[in-house]
C-alpha cells in the first residue's frame, strides 16, 4: 500500500529545489497570490519553528511578529506556489520545534545567531 502511495505521490508532486535551512534559521519565502485574473508575489519573512514530515509531504512553519501580534504560517515544501526561499540568518537552537518562542516576547524571543 505504502510503495503504491509513494508511486502515486511522485508523479503528481513536482519536487523543488530549495536551500537548506532548520528550525532556528530566518527565511524569507516568496509565494505567488491569485487575485482573479492578477497574479502577484508575495513575500512571508520570519523564524522556522518546526519543520514536519518527510519526503513530498514535508512542511515547515515560520513565525513573525506583526504589530506586536505572533504570526504563523505553514508551508508544504513542494507547493508550487513558493517562488524562492532565502536564508537570511543561520539560528543556533537545541531543538528540532522551538515552540517555546510563542510564550515569549521581546528580548527573550530571540534566537542566538550561528557564527561562521
């Protein structure tokens, strides 16, 4: 059942190829919009909390602050509206789903930037 699954998922889904990026790191993620007969880019900048899943079906979920208000959305990895992701900072956390970022506001949201 699982092998017809996974068959049937790879000739549907389109795999993309993005940068690599955890939870821990800012991105920006550049997404197209369908208003009628437009169609326009729009840009989701912010902390990966949590990235969830495996194979075609993996999502990931970015957190921002947005006039003093917490923010997330959850992408799938391969949706064929994401344009481009850009790493804009590497994040260095102990955790796989920094969730503990939604109590905290401030200084203490911050997450510690890797050196290079």
């Amino acid at each position: 059942m699982d092998l017809l699954k996974n068959d049937i998922e790879n000739q549907l889904i389109v795999k993309q190829q993005h940068p690599n990026f955890k939870s821990g790191d800012t991105i920006t993620v550049y997404y197209k919009i369908k208003e009628g007969e437009k169609e326009r880019i729009q840009f989701f900048k912010g902390d990966v909390i949590q990235r969830k899943g495996s194979g075609l079906t993996e999502t990931f979920t970015i957190r921002k602050i947005s006039n003093g208000v917490g923010v997330e959305r959850i992408f799938p990895i391969n949706s064929p509206g994401i344009e481009k992701i850009e790493v804009n900072k590497e994040g260095k956390v102990r955790r796989a789903r920094i969730f503990y970022l939604r109590q905290r506001t401030g200084k203490s949201a911050r997450i510690k930037q890797k050196r290079s």
